[in-house]
C-alpha cells in the first residue's frame, strides 16, 4: 500500500503529530547545508541502493502525426555523484518552431531513440521511480530527462521536431523529480543517496536515506553549480533530530522559474526526537535557489516545512503578484491546500480517493487547480480565498494533469484505458473549448504535461522499447 492511499484510509500513529501537522510553514533557514556549488560538484555520502525498475520491451515505430479522434466515454543508485557530466548535449534550439496551429487539437507523437534503457513507465505508485520529465526550452524546443537503469539521469537536448540532437549529458542519481529550462540552461531536481545518521526509530523499518539536489547545467550540458535543496551533511543524518530529507515516502517534486531564481517544491520527511528514538515524520517542503550563483536564498516564499501530511504538491510562478504559488492535497481537515498561508482551496474527504493536481495561472487574478475525490475530477478557481467556482470535468478517475494551453486556455488530460483523454477549457470561465479529444498513448500518473511558448504543449510518454520515448506533442489552437 502506497503511503498516500495508507494516510488517508488510516492514521499513521507512527509518523503523525499534532507538532507538525497542518500548512502552517516552518520558517526557512534549514536547507541545504555546505559550500555553494560550483562547477566541480560536491560528492554527497553514500547509502544503501533501491530496488530496481523493469523496463518494457516492445519493438520501435516511426514518428506519427495523429489528428485529434473523438473519445469514448529499477537502475540500482550510484554511490556518489561525478565530477562533471560524462557526456554533454547540444544548446537549446534558436528560433521559433513555427509548429503549425489550427482550429481543434491536432497531436504530433514522436519515438525518439535514447540509446540506452531507461526505468520501467511501471508500476506508477507515488514512491516509485519516475521514468522521465519533459521542459520547454526557449525557442521552441526541449529538454528531456529520463532515469536509466545505470543509476542515471539522462539529459539532452530535442530540436524542434522532438528529436534527440548532440549526446545526452549523465549524473548520478536515485530518482528524477523535475526538470525546468531559461535561456542559459536547464536546471535537474533529482535524489542522491545521504547519510543515515546515529538515531534509532522508535518503530517501523529503517529505510535508505536520500538527499534532494537542484543540478543546473548550461547550453552546452556542461554542469555549473549543484545545491541540496534537504539539510544533510557529514555532521547531520537523516536520522537525527532536525533533519529535513527524503525518505520512502512520496517525495515527488517540481520546479518552477521567476526570472532569477528557481523555487523547489517537493515532499520530505523530518526527523523529530521522541525520548531516546526518533520519529520521522512526512510533509512538504520549498526551498529557492539563485540560477546564476548556486546560492540559497531566503525568502520569496519558501519555507522549511509545510503541508503536513503532504501528497500531490505542485507550483507555479505568478508574475502577476511576483510571488511563487502552491497547492498540496493534505490530510490535515482532508483537503486541498497552499501551504504558504494555510488557506483552505477546497474541503475533501480521507476516504483513500483525495489527490490533489497541477496548478495553473487564471484567465483573471488567481489559479485554477485540478483535484479529484471520490473518482471525480473537478476544477477549482481560487485567489486569496477558498475556492469560487467549481467545474465538474468529464474525467471520472483519481489522477489528472493540467497545464497552460496558450493564450485563455488549460488543457486537461487523464487516463482512459491504454490511452489519454483531453480536453480543453477556458482560463477565465472554465468553460470547454471544443470537444474532448484522445491520444493514443497510455497516461503516466506522475509524468507531468508542460506549457510551451508557442502554444502547444508537451509530454513524454513509454517508448515501443526500453530504450525509447514517445513525445506526445498537442499543437497550438488558433
């Protein structure tokens, strides 16, 4: 049973307090300890590795150009990080794609080779390994990351037709979390193994303990800086009080960009002394990092510890307000959240069926968040409040995405058999735009849809082998 699915069909006596419960933020200041990074990373402590993925295998097929059809209703983790990226891609693409936009959605789906295995699309439980992330690089193409079964993660750089150019770039890794792009690079979240610590647990099973890293690299994949985004060290395990780091629970993270800096929002555990053992505990939590130094910075929204517990925690950059926006699923009162103000978005219930999804920005001032309880998914708009409209989707399942999809529009995506369903809405009034549409690759519940300049938007999915990936491309609407 999947932490998640345990916390909200129990308590979970042994990692719930009243201390630590809630969205009310700890203050920041307990991340990432140590130097600032620098071009020649630091080498974090060893720990014991993971299971191993199953890849698929399944022959090839060539790239297709698929119009839009109506819908019916494990790598074994490294010890230590290198030096410096074994190999390195080629520099984002110049220009623009001039990918060509129409009057419903139209998907281009593309299988590109990796030339090497990647984990397996499966299982897609919340603590296990997440095969690949997708980011839109400015002018028009993307980076691509995938976790291969070489204890890997794997970057390179696509053109403008989804294709591989130059040689992916490669860090030592336990597992991908995000990855984001700006004009003089790309930034990789992803878990190293990290020290374990002197404490004992006061029940439970000890599990390996891992830290969370920001790894940015620029145009030529060469890498400049490194930063623990968790607060591990040589002096501090994760089994000692304070400690603030990843453990099996659900980690999953994403990064979002203002300019300047780039802000990471994932779930963590923390460690807290309970007499003569320890109790971890699991939530959320946000920490920021300048994209030029490396540096930690304070302020802008972090913080150390948020929701609480925490699944399902997803962020976007407003510049509207200038401020980084969260949301998170919670079982503290069950509900959706945003864990920087403790503001309720929406109310659920614990019954095993509350998840929580993408956030995005709304046609008028504030966002618009998917979510899903009781198998139904609905949208939410909220601002400084709770939520003021609410829209019920055609989606009858537990797990969604939702993404920008140009200018006034969202796009909506879920899981329907082997394949995906999709639809468009609108970003003021939440109203469909056009009809439900499929694409025929099947949905990943982590793999996440990302925004693209021109309008189109874009998502990795399970290759026709073990060394492939499928690029779902969704062109732009007129």
């Amino acid at each position: 049973m999947s932490l998640k699915r345990a916390v909200r069909s129990a308590a979970l006596v042994a990692v719930a307090v009243a201390t630590f419960a809630g969205c009310v933020p700890v203050s920041p200041g307990g991340g990432g300890g140590g130097a600032v990074p620098t071009a020649s990373p630091s080498i974090p402590p060893t720990a014991p590795s993971s299971p191993s993925g199953t890849p698929a295998s399944t022959p090839t097929a060539s790239p297709t150009v698929r119009p839009t059809v109506p819908s019916s209703p494990t790598g074994t983790p490294a010890g230590t990080p290198t030096p410096s990226p074994t190999t390195t891609p080629s520099g984002p693409t110049s220009g623009d794609c001039g990918r060509t936009s129409g009057a419903s959605p139209a998907t281009k789906i593309t299988e590109v080779s990796l030339g090497s295995p990647a984990v397996s699309f499966a299982p897609q439980g919340d603590t296990d390994p997440l095969p690949t992330a997708i980011a839109a690089a400015p002018g028009g193409g993307s980076w691509l990351a995938w976790l291969g079964t070489d204890s890997k993660v794997h970057l390179g750089k696509l053109d403008c037709g989804d294709q591989l150019v130059g040689t992916p770039a490669s860090l030592d890794a336990v597992d991908l979390q995000d990855v984001k792009a700006d004009a003089d690079g790309v930034v990789v979240l992803l878990t190293r193994p990290g020290p374990q610590g002197s404490g004992t647990l006061c029940g439970g099973t000890s599990s390996p303990t891992r830290t969370m890293w920001m790894v940015r690299l620029d145009n030529s994949g060469r890498q400049v800086w490194e930063r623990q985004v968790t607060n591990l060290s040589s002096s501090r395990g994760g089994y000692d009080p304070g400690a603030l780091f990843v453990w099996w629970y659900n980690h999953h993270g994403t990064l979002a960009y203002d300019g300047t800096n780039y802000a990471a929002y994932f779930e963590a555990a923390i460690t807290v002394a309970n007499g003569g053992c320890v109790d971890i505990h699991e939530g959320d939590r946000m920490q920021v990092v300048n994209a030029t130094t490396g540096a930690l910075v304070a302020g802008h929204d972090s913080f150390d510890w948020g929701c609480s517990h925490a699944w399902d925690s997803h962020i976007i950059w407003d510049a509207r307000t200038g401020h980084f926006a969260m949301v998170c699923a919670t079982d503290n009162n069950c509900r959706i959240a945003r864990p920087g103000t403790g503001q309720t978005v929406v109310p659920g219930v614990c019954d095993g069926t509350l998840f929580g999804g993408n956030i995005v920005l709304a046609g008028t001032p504030g966002y618009w968040t998917a979510w899903s309880n009781g198998n139904q998914v609905r949208l939410e708009h909220f601002s400084t409040g709770a939520s003021d409209r609410t829209v019920l989707t055609a989606d009858r399942t537990q797990h969604s995405h939702l993404v920008g999809y140009g200018a006034g529009r969202m796009l909506l995506t879920w899981k329907s058999g082997t394949s995906t369903a999709a639809q468009a809405y609108d970003t003021t009034s939440g109203a469909t735009v056009g009809g439900q549409f499929t694409i025929a690759v099947p949905d990943h519940t982590y793999v996440e849809t990302k925004a693209y300049p021109d309008g189109s938007v874009a998502f990795p999915a399970v290759g026709t082998s073990n060394t492939s990936i499928r690029i779902v491309r969704v062109m732009p609407l007129n």
